[in-house]
C-alpha cells in the first residue's frame, strides 16, 4: 500500500514525496521534510509512528487495520496535540455508504432487519471485516443499539476479491440494499491522499474520514 502512495502522490501537481519510511530508519529526520504522514505499516510500527509524528509535529493519516484498544487509545492521545484522520477504510465510497446507511436506519427504524454481506480474499483473517463492522456501528449508533446485537454479519473469504460490501435493510413488506465494491486497493491510497490534502489545515483532533468528506460536526 506504501508503493501505491507513493506512487499516486507523484502522480498529483500539488503533491511531492518526502520520502518513504522503512523500520530501522530516521523517521524523526523524514519528517523533518513533510508537511503530513501517511501510514499503511503495521500495528507493530503505531507506536514509534505516533511518538515521532508527535515529535515533530507532524499530522497524520493513519490506515493501518487491526489495531488493538491500548493502539486506539494511544491514537486518541495524540491527537489531543496532533491533527490526525484514522480510519479501518480509506475508502471514499466506503465513507458516502456509512453515511447512507446510518441515515436509512434513522428513518426506518427498528422494524426493519439488517444485514451485513461482506465478501473478502482468502487471506484476509478478520470476520467480520473492520469495514463491516465499522458500517454496523453506525447503523448502531443511530438505532441506540450499542452493542449492535440486532445486526447480522454474514461473511465469505473467496479467491482473490478485494472487498465487497452490502447492507441490507428488510421488513415484512419491503427491502433495500445497499452496496459497495472495490475493484483494486488502489482506491485506499486514493482515500488516503485526500486525507492528507485535508488534514494539512486542521486543527489537532480525532478525525475520520467521515470528516474529511462531509466536514467536522
């Protein structure tokens, strides 16, 4: 994903490359010459990834999947100081499809059922994805169901699929689904670049990509 970035932000005007970070190197020096960190590591690498942006000041945009409570905490605590977007999909339809899907349930209310399909490659460990469950949690949120109880996952790991989404929202009379495909992991460093055009100008904070599309509540 590092490569992909690279390589679209070579791609834009606006935009140059500071440089691309490997472990075992200066990251306090690489950062010296950027304006915004982009991270797609490893959960191993969060924390010297935080302490450094933290450092020197630096705001970051954070895609690293499966981290763990104390990693999310430590993200939160950094942002008290530092502008940071941390989201488990980058994605800019993923974004516009959590946004619609907690305005469906809102107005739908409990009676309808949902579902959540998530279809992913062999080699993906987690089930249900952080995307699925980022998009339950929202349809949660708004239903006051905080423990998302109500929310069926169904999920399949076949062949080489990149991701594919839907939520389906079903009563005794009517249903409606929503979906969401990718076709290459490109579309995360696409997201990610939009991130670190935006959080270039913030203030510090917690943000998602929520933010970075529709604006800060």
């Amino acid at each position: 994903m590092g490569q992909a970035v690279a390589t679209l932000v070579e791609q834009q005007d606006d935009l140059s490359l500071a440089g691309i970070w490997a472990r075992g190197e200066d990251l306090d020096a690489l950062l010296n010459e950027a304006d915004v960190l982009i991270d797609f590591s490893l959960p191993e690498a969060t924390g010297d990834v935080l302490q450094a942006a933290s450092r020197c000041d630096v705001p970051l945009v954070c895609g690293v999947s499966g981290l763990d409570e104390a990693q999310l905490s430590a993200i939160s605590d950094a942002s008290k100081s530092l502008a940071v977007v941390y989201d488990r999909n980058m994605s800019l339809g993923v974004a516009v499809l959590e946004r619609c899907v907690a305005a469906a349930a809102a107005a739908l209310g409990a009676d309808f059922n949902v579902q959540i399909d998530e279809v992913h490659h062999v080699h993906k460990k987690d089930a249900p994805s952080g995307t699925a469950l980022k998009l339950g949690e929202a349809i949660a949120a708004v239903r006051n169901d905080l423990d998302s109880g109500s929310i069926r996952y169904e999920v399949e790991r076949r062949d080489e699929v990149p991701g594919d989404h839907a939520v389906t929202m079903a009563s005794a009379t009517e249903r409606l689904t929503f979906g969401h495909s990718v076709t290459t992991r490109v579309v995360f460093a696409e997201g990610a670049v939009r991130a670190a055009r935006w959080v270039a100008g913030q203030q510090p904070g917690y943000y998602s990509m929520q933010d970075v599309l529709f604006g800060v509540d």
